[in-house]
C-alpha cells in the first residue's frame, strides 16, 4: 500500500503515521533514517501505546532514536531495537518497506489481509 510522498520524509525527522490495512487495521508509520525508510507498527513494547504523543514526532531531539512519549523507551531507528526504558532488547515490530516512484510503500502482511 502507497503510504507518502518520499518528500514528505526528512531524515531524522518527523515520521509519517498511517493505518495498516487488513483485517484488523493496525497504527503504524514511516520515517526516515541514514537515507533509508524504516516502517513498525506504532505499538511500543512496553505497554502496546502508541509512541507519539505528538502526531509524526517519533524522534528524540538528536534524531538518532525513536522515543516513546510515555516512559521514554528509545529504540535504534534502523532495526527497532530498544537500548533504554523499560523494555530494553525487545523490538519494534518492523513492516516491510520500499520507495519506488517517489513513494514510500509497505507490504501488507499476510495474516493480516
Ligand atoms: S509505554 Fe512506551 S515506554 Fe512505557
């Protein structure tokens, strides 16, 4: 599914929320970081809370990490991996994610269609 413009998304920058089609639609968004878009479910895994409390601002203030506004879990924005809070070592759960014609896409995943 066609998520944003590939302009839409600076690096380090504010992210791109978006429902995941299926099912059971899920919340989830797109940033961009090192040059690469990067797709997981807006669900930290501390307390399954969405992380932004303000709508796309999924980055610290270095834009080097994704933080959860509610307990300040900090997760590695290339792999989704938690470093500092209360949920070190577990992971965002990451969706598949290409650019292709100036767009950011993401692949429905299967058991959720
Ligand atoms: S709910 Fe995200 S760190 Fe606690």
């Amino acid at each position: 599914m066609a998520v944003c413009a590939s302009a839409q998304l600076d690096d380090g920058g504010d992210g791109v929320r978006f429902e995941l089609e299926g099912a059971t639609p899920e919340a989830a968004f797109v940033v961009r970081f090192a040059g690469q878009v990067h797709a997981y479910l807006n669900q930290c895994r501390h307390i399954p809370v969405e992380l932004d409390w303000q709508p796309g601002r999924f980055f610290d203030a270095s834009g080097l990490y994704l933080v959860c506004a509610t307990h300040g879990a900090t997760y590695r924005a290339h792999d989704g991996v938690c470093i500092e809070g209360p949920c070190v070592g577990r992971r965002l759960q990451a969706l598949r994610v290409i650019e292709c014609d100036a767009a950011v896409w993401v692949a429905v995943q299967s058991g959720n269609e």
